[in-house]
C-alpha cells in the first residue's frame, strides 16, 4: 500500500502532498480502493479518540495496516469491512460525521454537474474536503450547498448555520461563499462564518490571508478583512471589530468556548449542540456574563453545573417535551 496512505490519515503530510495524493487516488482505482479501505478502519481509531480510550484504537488500526501489508483472506477482509462499517456508524452517531475525499468522489462519478447539500443535525459536526481541496467544518444544524466539481470561472458554495473554511488557493478560480444577501469572496484563506437564520446576523471572522465581504451584486461597496478581523452585517450595515477570542473557533474540535458572554447567547448555543429547547423564566437571569468552555461530548448536566457556579439558579426538564426550564 501507498505510503502516504497511512501519512494522510496519520496527518503527516503537508498540504500539497494531501492534495498530490487525492488527485492520483482520482485516477487510480487501486490507490482509490486502498485509500477507502483504509479510511473505513481510521474511522474505528476515531471512535477510540471519541470514547477517551485512544490506545485501544490505534491498536485496532495498526492491526489493520499489519493484516493489510501481509496479506489476508478474502473472507477475513470481508469480516473487517463489515466490522469497519459498523464502526462507522458508531461515529457518525457520536456528534462527528467525516465526509471525506472518498464520498465527494462517490458523487462526482454520478453526476460531476450536479448540486450537493450536506446538513449536520442539531448535536452534530461534519467536516469534509471539497473536490479542489478546500476544507470544510459544518457545525450543528448547519447546512451547505456545493457542486461536485468547480467548472466555471469561480467556486461558488451557499452556507447556512455557521462554517470554518480552509481555502485551497487557485488565483484564477476565485472561492465565494454565500449567505443569505452576503458573499464572502477568497483566493485561500481561512475563515470562519456565522449565519443562523434566526440569528438575525452574518459575522465573518478571518484568520488568515483576506476575505471581501459584500452584499451581493455590490463587491465595489464591500469591507476587505484582515487577520484577526471579524465584520459583523446586520440591518444592512457592516461593523469591522477585532477578533475577541480565538477559542471561539474551537467548536470544529467539540469545544464551545465563552468569554464575557451573555446566558442568553450561551443558551442558543447549548441548543444546537444538545438538540433541546431551554426556556427562561426569570429574565433577570440574563443579567450575568460567563467567561469558560465546555465540550460538546459533556452532558447538559455537566454544563449547567458550571454555570450555576457563577449564579444559582433551579432546571426542571420536560423529557416528553424535550424542554429544559431555567428559574431562579
């Protein structure tokens, strides 16, 4: 087997050689082959990460590359491929689901013109790699439209809910991402974008390189961000602001991070991830501002706890309703 394979899903190789691999494993059906068998077992290593049992996953994987390199059965591979999907699902059910390269392609082959919508139900992440090599994390209840193939003049992408975006660079393709009345356009950068509906906002924050920021239809009239910059569109209006707090772009690795945040903005926040509806009965609750982290793998519990350390305040759960109520 290649051995940038097992780099790839190791996370040893650099950028290009990612992109490299990915294009041989485009016109290789072997390598392609290796490359989604190999991927179905990195998802059993994942599930080790997932259940804090790291070592009992990545032993599983180096057995897999050990049986891989030495030859086995046609009939034990068959086990292990059953195996494998199982494993699978059992990720995809615990708050990550992986869209990698091997998917993407699966749908170029059908249709290479053809529109996909990918959305990640409340409690879910996804991330996946886009067929010019541009990464994508989608967070909760979060949705993006995409084409199997970039065959224009530009990339072109709609977002809704909020996504981190790591551009492949193509000075001649220009990268668009669009959002209700906004675009954000890129040649590769990375950028993060919050756009839930009932938000009633946009916010573009940059990390690196640049991103123009614009109504649609009205680049001439639009903000140029730089690093650690965020723009904020709301009411026809763009407010340029400093990034406040890097953490918060944590949530692609499970991790919701807050400073000085309001509860009503953090209760927003703990129903995308937990999928449930949390009503206040006592507004005065709003009142105090929080400054922490929690994971997304931690239960409602675990995090109303933390919060109650900062000012008390009475949960009653409705699990019929699916409703948490917050008094004091």
């Amino acid at each position: 087997m290649d051995e940038r394979i097992y780099k790839y899903f190791y996370e040893e190789l650099s950028r290009e050689e990612r992109l490299s691999l990915l294009r041989d494993v485009e016109v290789d059906e072997a390598l392609r082959k290796d490359f989604a068998e190999l991927q179905n077992m990195h998802a059993l290593m994942n599930l080790g990460h997932q259940l804090e049992n790291k070592v009992i996953g990545k032993q599983k994987y180096n057995q897999f590359i050990s049986r891989k390199q030495h030859g086995v059965s046609q009939k034990r591979w068959l086990r292990w491929g059953n195996y494998a999907a199982l494993i699978i699902m059992l990720v995809v059910s615990s708050s990550l689901l992986t869209y990698q390269y091997m998917q993407i392609k699966m749908q170029q082959e059908l249709s290479p013109d053809s529109m996909n919508t990918l959305y990640t139900p409340a409690g879910q992440r996804a991330q996946l790699v886009l067929q010019d090599g541009t990464e994508v994390w989608l967070n909760a209840k979060s949705k993006l439209i995409y084409p199997s193939q970039f065959t224009g003049k530009e990339r072109k992408v709609v977002v809704e809910g909020e996504a981190f975006f790591n551009v492949a660079k193509d000075y001649e393709k220009p990268f668009i991402v669009s959002s209700q009345d906004v675009d954000m356009k890129v040649l590769g950068t990375q950028f993060n974008v919050y756009c839930y509906p009932e938000a009633g906002y946009i916010q573009t924050s940059l990390l690196e390189g640049s991103v123009r920021v614009f109504f649609q239809d009205k680049e001439s009239e639009g903000i140029t961000l730089k690093p650690d910059q965020q723009v904020t569109v709301t009411g026809g209006k763009m407010v340029v602001e400093p990034i406040s707090l890097n953490d918060h772009f944590l949530w692609r690795e499970g991790i919701y991070a807050f400073e000085n945040e309001p509860l009503i903005n953090i209760l927003k926040k703990m129903e995308l991830y937990y999928d449930v509806k949390i009503m206040v009965k006592d507004t005065s609750l709003f009142n105090d501002t929080y400054t922490g982290k929690f994971r997304q793998r931690d239960s409602l519990d675990d995090v109303f706890r933390v919060l109650q350390q900062i000012r008390k305040f009475k949960v009653e759960k409705d699990k019929d309703k699916n409703i948490v109520t917050l008094s004091k």
